[in-house]
C-alpha cells in the first residue's frame, strides 16, 4: 500500500504520517511543546501503520482484533482533521508586510498553536490508549490463521443433469464448434486451446463441464482440473496426471518431473483437458509446459474471471475467448421458477410481481437466481414472507446460509483484489443502484480522495484509468461503449453492490442516505456521505448529525433538504448533481458558499442557476472543477479562476450563454482538461493565454450564438485567427484530444482549418460534430498517432485526401461523409489503414471498393450512400461496394441506399452478392437496406 495516501485497510494513516513529517521539517517553526507532541504522535503512529498494513494482509480477523483496527483506523482519520486545520491556519499567510501585521500574525499563530495542542493532547491520549490495548491482548502475535475448509461452490456444477441446465446449449455449441467443429474441412489438427471468461456466478464451471460431457468420447485422455486463488500446483499437475491414466510415481516429484511424465503420456494422443478457475497468467504458464503440440487434434479450455488471464491463456493457439453473457428474461424466468415452483409455469398471480423485482435483481446471473430461488423455496408460501425477504436481501446476503454459495463466490474476486482496489471497488457504493457512473467523474473522485498511489513516470489521472481498467478486467465493473469503443461509464451489478454496501458498512467506509437511513447510537463518525433521499423524516435527522468531519458529499439527484454546506469543514468532494438536462429556473446555487472548505479537491455542480463568486477564496488543493448544466445567474458573469493553482479539470458547459473566464488563464499551469471554452464570449487575450497551458491534454472549443446576439465579423475572424495560433501551440506539445462543437461551418473562417495545427504530434482523438470543412486539412498528414476521428464532413473528398487518411498509422476508427467525390470512385488501395476497426462513410453514390489487403484489422463497416441528393448520377450496373470478401476480419456490415425509384432491387441483389462473397459469410452480422424515393423526394419504398 505504499504511496496510498488513503484506503479501507490503513485509514487516512499514510497520509497523517506524510502530514507529521512535514510539520516537523524546517518549513513549520513550531513552538517546543507542540513539536514534542507531534513527534511522539509520529513515533506511535509508525508503528501503528506496520501493524494495521500486516492486519490488512490477513484473510480473517478475531472480534478484538477487527474492532482495534477499526478504532486505530477512526483515529488517524480523527488526527488528520486536526492537523489538517492546524497547517492551513500556519500555511494561511498573505502578501501583507509591516511590523502591525507581523505582530497579528505571531499572535494568531499562539492562538492556534494553544487550540491544537488541548486537541493533539486529547489524540495523544487516545493513541496511548490503543497501544497499550495492542500490548495487553498481543495484537502483535496476529490472529490464528485456523480456519473451517469451505466446501467448493462449483461441485454442483459438476454434476448438474441436463435437465437442471437452462440457456447451455447455444453457447455449448458455439464452443464445440471452436474447438472440433471444422474437423470435417481437412483444417489443421494442431492444438487448440480457447477460454471462457465472465463475472463470477456466469455459469463458466457448468458450460465447460457441458461441453467435456458432450464431447469427451471424441479424446484418447481427458481431464477436468481446478486451479484457484492459490494453486497448489504439484497437486493440480498430478490431477491431471491421475485423469489421464499417467504412471504417478514417487509423492514427493517436483513440478518438472510431473511435466515431463505429463507431456510423455500425451505425446501422441489426442486428448481434451479443462482448467477451471484459472486466476493468475504465471499459474497458467507453469500448467501449459504440460500440454504437447502433437497434431492429434488436441483442445484445452480454461475458464476464468480475469480477461488478461484469458487472453494469455489462448495465444497463440487460435485466440479464442469466449465471453459468457447473462441469461435472457426467457431464460431466466425459467430457471428460477423451475426452481421455486418445479415448473416454468407454477408461479401463483400474487407472487409473480415479486419474482420479477427478484429476477430484476440477478440480471440474468444464473448463480444468483438459483440462489435467492433456493432462499424463498425454502420459506413459507406468503407474499408477506417474500417482501421481507425482498426488502433485505442484503442483509439476506451477509447472514442466510443459503446464500453462502453466492456469497463465498462474490467474496473470492473482492478478496483476490489489491489494497488499492478494494478501496476504489468500494467507493463505487456511493452511487445507487442502476445508475450510470461516468469514468472520468469516478477516477477524478478517487484521485481526489486520495486513493491512487503515486507511480513513477505517470500523472494520476494515468494510474487511475489502469485501476478503473483493471476492475473491468476482472469482472467487476460493467463497461459501457460507445461507438468508438471508448469507455465513456460502468455499472455494478445488484448483487456486486449488495457486497460492496454491507462492506462499506462494515469498514465505515460510506454512509448511505435513503428511505431505509437509520442513526445508529454510538456509531462512528460519518466519513463519506452517499444523499439518495429527498424525504423530509430523514431530513430532519441528517440535520442533527455532525458533519464537520465528511470527506465526500454525493447526492443523487441533489436533494432538496441537502445540509447546510457551512456544516462542512473537511470536504474534500462535493458532488451535486440535480440530475436534469434541462437547465432548471427556480434552484439556485452560490458557489461562494464553498469558499471554507479548504481541503476541497473535486467540485462537480450540475443542473442549477448558479452564480459565480467575483473570486473562488483559496482553494488551493481543488483539482476538478465541473459547472455545466445549468444556466448562469445574471447571465454574462465573469469569474476569476486564476487563484485555483492546483485545477486540472475545468468544464463550463452553460445553457445560453458561455461562461467568461477573466484575463490571466495562462496561470492555470497544472490544467489537463477544458471543456467548453466559448470562443464568444471570452476575450481575444484569454483565447491568446489558452495556448500556453502546456499540460492541457483534452479541449474542447464552442461558440455559442444566443437568440438575437449579432457577432461582429471582424471581431470573429480575429478571434478565429488567435484560436488556430493557439490550437498549434497545443498541439505541438500535450494535446492529445480535441472537440469542436457547438460552432457554425458557415461563421467559421476557411483558412481556420489549414492554420489550426501544423504538426500535432500527440494528437488522438478528433470530434468534428456538425462542422462542414472544405476539404482534409493539410496538416492530417502529420498527425501519426490520430487514433479517432469522428466525424470529419468535407466538401470535396478527392483521391489524394482519402490517401492521407489510408496512411495513418494510429488510425483505428473513421466517421467520413463526403459531400461530393469527384472521381465518382473510392477505392481503398492495399496496405492502408493499417490499424482501422470501425469505418463508418456517408457519401453520394458511387463505388467503394476493397483491394485486397486493404483495412487488414477492419471488423465493423457502415456505409451510406446518396443517390437521390442534388447532382446524383444514375447508378452504376452492379454493386457500389466492392471487394468485400479482402476484408479478412470483418465482423459486421451495414449498407444502406438511398437511390431513386425503379433502381432499387438490382443495386441490392449486387450488393448482397457482394457481402456473400466472403469466405465467413456465415458468421458476419449484415445489415442491407435499400430506400427508394419519387421525383418528389419522397420515399416509396423499403427493401432489407
């Protein structure tokens, strides 16, 4: 955990322990006594952390033992505040001089210095308290590690009849297909090894135990081994040995040995063998030595939680990886009422509302619905009974042995976690259930938070994002794509989050606000708050908590009767979110009522009338600022962000009119992303001062035109003019990701677009919404490591222009339309695009054609096109879309036509004989539709 500054194992105590250091380093001029406090605190704390970082290593811990980490963990967050104030009162100097200001500044610092002393000796008391409780129960000694064996969850897997499983048999199929199902074809015998991967409680034991039973007579040797978290590998290496009839020999062999023997029996026999449970790639490259490569048409297939793990396991041996899906409502409907009832048909009309909130709630897990099945088969049959058990599943979780199963599996990938990432996985019990989590709001929020350690050679936003992909990774978190497969945001599953709260409950870690919020006597202090109720009951009981100590404030949306922010004194994020697009006009907020929380690092207010403060006080740790939303009040406010020394993500997205920023930008030295920099309404220096943040990474530009502003043209060509000069700057440095939006192609000057960047050498992610540019810029000749561009209109897309898109190296997805082309041809030559996986194109009618080798890594392909526009030619005989069968990894094609009456069927027929030219034609997702229309431009007809 080192570098962690903050986590659900040691508290805030590294961060407390940087904090001491510091205070007692030559910057801080203490007084002796103080100094000698601190100094102590530091000594004892040391320690404390060693332990508290041994604790946190250990799977199980006794009562006395879980109860001391958690006061020592209350006590360094305790501790923390209290420096926390006596450092900014010390750090808090201004610019004043004189001898009546040096006189009052001695003073306040006595005055501090007496106040935080009672307060560290009233610390100090406690710390003495609890290390001497540490000596007296020998907390040092550990725990015992003795502990019952768990019974393996997936026995029953194992050996479920056919008539228990549901929705196996499509998948089963697609498996088997993989590893023999071309046999018949003379295809190659060599080795294949493929994996299934999901999200604990899929089904991935049961499908690779269908698929073994369907096919294992097909083998000369079989096996079916399971790995887990800690693989004893001998054992496992001797399993396989035992399943395949190998001679075992001597006990005490060494894994060499074991494979040699292994490898030796399967020489020249065909054989079949599972892995189940494989967690780590270093198990996995000890277990495959054993497999030989003998041309018998052998298959391996592991199954896994991990997608790196299941990646590394098939390459490169075919590079299958089969992703396990939920079950459908159909499919899951059936499992569990089979289950409750004995029949798909069985559910009484009373119970049938339950079961579906129920079968809501596992979202397809097969594990899960069999789980709560089991639970409310085993209850009496009344509905009353069934709304207890509905309302806490939860607790049902934590406590119900029949749950133990679900329990145990979702356990294993939260325990198999980093220090880190449990601490990052639990934060995300802040949002509620269902709700859409933005990525970058979440990293920024555990940056702010401080739980991302510091790594050499990258920015936190960098090891964030690795924590936030790392989670996806193992199943914990849901995705969210766009069309540029981009992770925009991610969902937990309920039963993910079921876990996750009664965890953050357990650690103290969240405090959940909703209709069920109940103040328990003598509980601990509240460190985070999740607001997710506007009830006025418990309004009244949020007023009474203390709240000084927060450190996070979330409401979903912003609650109504949300606490007073004067309450707050430690905050360090602050997220109110009135949850409505539509800027509302009776909800005001002042963000001056923010300017005491000095410890704030992450502010996001969205949704409400604000008015800005003429300045934002010192927040000098605030590092994302996001006001969008919302509509200004009085409009055309400035505001002075230039004291914000520390921000390094600013979003200003306004209805109406755009927010301005005052002279001085430049300051903002540490700024990675602007969002909705309104050209407009901000002066021709404050554009000229945007060019000098250095570090800026992510801008995106407007230009807002409200109802019944005249522009001043000379006034917007200068403005355009300084924009480019300072978009070159950029680009020439950090700039990796640009969106204009929101701006006019007719206002927007013609030579912009050709000034705008000369070489931008770190450029990659280009969005051009509703702009109509001329033709391809000059400088995209130089922009090699542009991955993303979306969506580039032109004009007029020439031969030349296509070609210096087809040699970017980087490029992977391309949203083109073309106005005209006048060569009435696109041909997409061989070896360009290199990198290209999406391709999407709007143009006039005309030909596309493939040669072969073009677009090699190509998997999705859409394409439109105009015969019916202005200028439209009578179509060509044959299909307008050539060469389709040279498109080696193409997974999905959509083409739609829109051509004048009478030509519609024969440009369809070409075009579907085009697409089932392709050697898989079988396996592509195609998508053919052909509009056509009268002389009056309406439409006649559809064909698909």
């Amino acid at each position: 955990m080192e570098g962690v500054m903050v986590s659900t194992a040691t508290g805030a105590m590294n961060s407390l322990l940087s904090k001491l250091f510091k205070l007692l380093s030559y910057e801080f001029n203490l007084f002796r006594g103080i100094r000698n406090e601190i100094e102590f605190l530091k000594h004892e704390l040391s320690y404390m952390n060693a332990l508290l970082h041994n604790l946190a290593n250990m799977e199980e811990l006794d009562i006395q033992t879980h109860v001391w980490r958690n006061k020592v963990r209350e006590l360094s967050y305790d501790i923390e505040d209290c420096i926390d104030i006596f450092m900014h009162h010390l750090g808090n100097n201004d610019e004043k001089a004189g001898l009546v200001h040096e006189a009052t500044k001695m003073f306040k610092k006595l005055w501090v210095c007496h106040r935080v002393s009672k307060q560290i000796q009233q610390l100090k008391d406690r710390v003495v308290q609890e290390n001497e409780r540490r000596k007296r129960y020998k907390l040092d000694e550990g725990p015992s590690n003795s502990r019952v064996v768990e019974i393996d969850p997936r026995l029953p897997s194992l050996y479920a009849h056919d008539g228990q499983l549901v929705g196996v048999d499509g998948p089963r199929d697609t498996i088997i297909h993989w590893l023999i199902g071309d046999e018949g074809r003379g295809s190659s015998q060599q080795l294949k090894i493929l994996s299934i991967v999901g999200f604990g409680g899929l089904g991935k034991t049961t499908l690779a135990n269908s698929v073994f039973c369907k096919i294992k007579d097909k083998f000369d040797c079989t096996a079916f081994v399971s790995v887990s978290q800690k693989p004893n590998l001998p054992k496992i290496l001797k399993d396989i040995l035992s399943a395949i009839g190998g001679f075992m020999g001597d006990p005490d062999d060494n894994l060499q040995i074991l494979i040699d023997k292994i490898r030796e029996h399967l020489m020249y026999k065909r054989y079949l063998i599972i892995i189940d449970d494989l967690w780590s790639i270093p198990a996995w490259d000890t277990i495959k030595c054993a497999f030989v490569e003998n041309n018998n048409g052998s298959g391996v297939i592991t199954t896994t939680r991990i997608q790196d793990v299941a990646t590394a396991s098939c390459f490169p041996y075919g590079r299958h990886v089969y992703q396990m899906q939920c079950l459908d409502e159909l499919y899951s409907r059936r499992l569990f009422f089979n289950r409750v009832f004995g029949t798909e048909d069985g559910c009484p009309e009373q119970f049938r509302e339950i079961s579906d909130d129920m079968l809501r709630k596992c979202k397809g897990v097969p594990l899960a619905i069999t789980s709560i099945a089991s639970l409310l088969a085993n209850r009496s049959m009344h509905v009353e009974t069934w709304e207890k058990i509905r309302k806490s599943l939860g607790y049902e979780l934590d406590t119900n042995p029949t749950l133990e199963w679900m329990r145990h599996v979702l356990n294993l990938s939260y325990n198999d976690l980093s220090h880190e990432l449990k601490t990052c996985l639990l934060y995300l019990g802040v949002y509620p259930e269902d709700h859409a989590i933005g990525k970058f709001d979440l990293v920024r929020k555990w940056i702010a938070e401080g739980f991302i350690r510091e790594k050499h050679g990258l920015d936190p936003e960098e090891v964030a994002e690795n924590c936030f992909n790392e989670l996806v990774n193992r199943s914990m978190i849901q995705p969210f794509f766009d069309d540029s497969d981009e992770e925009w945001s991610c969902r937990v599953h309920d039963l993910m989050l079921d876990l996750i709260i009664l965890k953050c409950s357990e650690e103290n870690f969240t405090t959940i606000i909703d209709r069920q919020f109940k103040m328990k006597n003598g509980a601990s202090q509240v460190r985070r708050i999740s607001h997710q109720s506007n009830n006025s009951n418990i309004a009244l009981v949020v007023d009474k908590m203390s709240l000084s100590q927060v450190r996070s404030y979330n409401s979903f949306p912003a609650a109504d009767c949300m606490p007073l922010l004067s309450k707050f004194e430690h905050l360090r994020v602050l997220d109110i979110d009135h949850g409505s697009y539509a800027a509302p006009e009776s909800i005001c907020f002042a963000l001056s009522a923010i300017n005491h929380l000095f410890l704030l690092r992450y502010l996001k207010v969205r949704g409400f009338r604000l008015e800005l403060p003429e300045k934002f006080g010192k927040l000098e740790h605030l590092m994302t600022l996001d006001i969008s939303r919302g509509k200004l009040y009085p409009s055309h406010q400035s505001s002075d962000f230039t004291s914000l020394s520390s921000l390094r993500h600013l979003s200003l997205s306004m209805f109406g009119h755009g927010v301005v920023l005052r002279n001085g930008l430049s300051k903002l030295c540490n700024l990675r992303t602007l969002f909705h920099f309104d050209v407009r309404t901000n002066s021709a220096d404050c554009i000229r001062d945007l060019g000098e943040l250095a570090n800026l990474r992510e801008l995106s530009v407007s230009y807002s035109r409200p109802f019944g502003v005249q522009d001043n043209p000379d006034t917007r060509l200068l403005k355009y003019d300084i924009l480019a000069a300072s978009l070159d700057k950029l680009g020439s440095i950090n700039l990796r990701d640009l969106d204009i939006v929101g701006c006019d192609s007719s206002a927007t000057p013609t030579q912009f677009w050709d000034n705008c960047f000369t070489r931008p050498r770190n450029l990659q992610r280009l969005w051009l919404p509703k702009l109509s540019l001329p033709k391809v810029p000059n400088w995209m000749v130089h922009a090699d490591r542009l991955e993303n561009l979306k969506k580039l209109t032109v004009q007029e897309l020439r031969h030349d222009d296509f070609l210096v898109l087809a040699q970017l190296p980087c490029l992977m997805y391309l949203f083109l339309e073309a106005k005209t082309i006048p060569e009435r041809n696109t041909t997409v030559q061989s070896n360009t695009f290199p990198s290209l996986k999406k391709f999407h194109f709007w143009c006039e009618l005309s030909r596309v054609t493939f040669e072969p080798a073009a677009m090699p890594r190509l998997q999705a392909l859409r394409i439109a096109l105009d015969g019916c526009g202005q200028g439209a030619v009578e179509p060509r005989e044959g299909s307008p879309v050539a060469g389709i069968q040279h498109l080696a990894c193409l997974e999905e094609i959509s083409v739609v036509m829109h051509v004048k009456c009478g030509h519609g069927s024969s440009i369809e027929s070409a075009c579907r004989d085009a697409i089932f030219r392709h050697p898989i034609s079988e396996a592509i997702q195609v998508h053919l539709e052909c509009i056509e229309y009268d002389q009056n431009g309406h439409r006649v007809s559809t064909g698909r």
